[in-house]
C-alpha cells in the first residue's frame, strides 16, 4: 500500500511494511533483532529498508559495528513515519467499528409520513442499541428518496414500493389507512359507516402526489361511489387539525392519528363496505451495493424485526 507521494506528485512506492521495519530498526538498533520482533527473515527487512531508501532518496542508517544508527535524514523522518502507522491503526479501528455497528455514519432518506410517524420510534432502538453511530436523515417523496438511493447520496431509502431495476426493495411496515372524525361529528354515534355516508361528507385529503391520496381515490373508484365534495391539503399534521375542527372527515395513516385517537381528539370510525386501503412501506437499496454489512446490515435487521 502506498502511503505518500513523491516530489512530482505521482504516488511513490512506500510500502507501510517498509515503514514499519525501518522504525523497528530505529527502536533496536539492529536489523537481526528487528527482524525477530516482525517474524521475518533479515535479508527481508533489509531488502525492505533499502527499498525504501531508494524510494526516499536518501540514506537512513550508517551500519556500525555496533548496529544500526539513525542518520540526520532519518531522525528527521522518524515523526512521518509514525505518523503513517497510526492512520493505518486508527483507520483499521474505523474500519472495525464500522463493520461491527460500533460507530459510522449513516445516511437515510424517507418520505415525509414515513420519516415523521414510523421512523422516529425506528430510529430510538437503533441509537439505544449503536450509540456512537452518526444518523442523517432527509426527506422528500417517494420519488425523490428512489432518486437519492440511486445517485448513492444515502444507503437507504424509506418509502412507498417504487420499482427500479437498480434497487432492491425490502417490505418492513404495512400502515392501514383509518377513517377518523372530530368527536361531536354525527359518525361517532353510528358502528360503522358506509363508503357512500363518507362520500357525502367533504373528505380532507393530503398531498395529492402521495401515496394514500392514490389509494384513498382508487378505493371509492373501485366501489363506484363519487366523492361530492374534497379538501386537500399539503400534509397529514394540517389534515388533523382541519378535522379537529369538524372541517370534515379523512382517512389517515393509522400511526399518524394513533396519538389523537388516544388522547380522543379524534375519533376512529370503522368502515364496513371498504376494501381494504393500505400503503407497503419498504427500504430501497442499490442492486450493486453488495451484502449488507456494518451499520447498514444492523439498521435492516431492526426493520425486518419490527
């Protein structure tokens, strides 16, 4: 491995074992010993120092009969050469931590319902577990996750199932859309409702480019049934207040309204005539990446153990 560069610019070629023996001849005093303490024979080492004087040019040992001596030129190398050794150490201890989950940087991008509803209670196991692993997380849609996965800006992306012939997807939650209501609304004295009774209330609708407003058209289409009257809106939390309000009734992703319906400033109403209306939320990852490893490898496995 090459670990400098020569005085043109061009990569010299200094071996790190060459760097290593010359300063354990430095230490000792003497090529023999040297050579014991590296487990190699010394017309090895001695081949290793010579190349690498010539590679310096420069002479590093005056060869005495009482051993080895550091020349002007290599007392003034000893701090470069230690130097190279302990970035190889320090990066061989990255190295490790990064492939045992110990430390690293991981770079995830996820849609917006996704990075606010699911991703959070995601994201506290995984630090609770790798508490020296960086996160960086962004957002945006779907679309522009499956664009980030692909231009190798995150590791992975979390979203609605896109197809790509460049990503792997990997299912790990289902989130069911929930009916809901404000409190006094005349839906909370029925046991269910019809999709037509829902279709003749103004449904508050989100973020007309996302999935759910895909799969709550698709299921009033597929049942024949024409919604009167809609209001849409650009995302979940200001759909939630508009039905706090009695503005209308929404079918929201069940994580994202969990909170209200506990605390009953919403209500959950059940649909008896709908098909089922539910979005797959899966991790995209580059074909080409190889086998998970290291952080990434963990953060998959605590998605597939949801």
């Amino acid at each position: 491995m090459s670990i400098d560069e020569s005085r043109n610019g061009k990569p010299s070629g200094i071996q790190l074992v060459q760097v290593e023996g010359f300063l354990e001849v430095a230490r000792r005093g003497s090529v023999s010993r040297a050579a014991e303490a590296l487990f190699i024979t010394q017309p090895t080492l001695t081949a290793r120092l010579q190349g690498l004087e010539r590679e310096l040019g420069a002479a590093l040992f005056l060869r005495t009969s009482h051993g080895m001596r550091l020349t002007d030129a290599g007392r003034a190398w000893i701090p470069f050469a230690e130097r190279a050794l302990r970035a190889l150490v320090d990066g061989r201890d990255a190295l490790e931590q990064v492939m045992t989950a110990s430390a690293g940087h991981l770079m995830i991008a996820a849609a917006p319902a996704v990075s606010t509803y699911v991703l959070p209670e995601l994201l506290e196991r995984f630090v609770q577990a790798h508490p020296r692993v960086e996160v960086s997380v962004r957002t945006g849609h779907s679309e522009d996750v499956v664009e980030l996965v692909l231009r190798d800006e995150v590791q992975l992306g979390l979203g609605r199932a896109i197809r790509h012939p460049d990503l792997e997807l990997r299912p790990f939650h289902t989130e069911d859309l929930v009916l809901v209501c404000a409190p006094e609304h005349p839906f909370t004295q029925l046991s269910s409702v019809t999709m037509a009774q829902v279709a003749a209330e103004k449904l508050i609708m989100f973020d007309r480019t996302s999935s759910y407003y895909e799969i709550t058209q698709g299921a009033f289409l597929s049942a024949g049934v024409r919604l009167h009257g809609l209001m849409e809106l650009d995302s979940i939390e200001a759909a939630k207040k508009m039905v706090e309000r009695d503005l209308g009734v929404a079918l929201l992703p069940g994580t994202a309204v969990a909170r209200e319906i506990a605390g009953k400033t919403l209500r959950a109403v059940k649909m008896k005539d709908a098909p089922p209306m539910q979005n797959v939320i899966v991790a995209y990852r580059r074909r080409d990446a190889g086998k998970p490893e290291g952080i990434v490898a963990a953060f998959l496995e605590l998605l597939e153990a949801r």
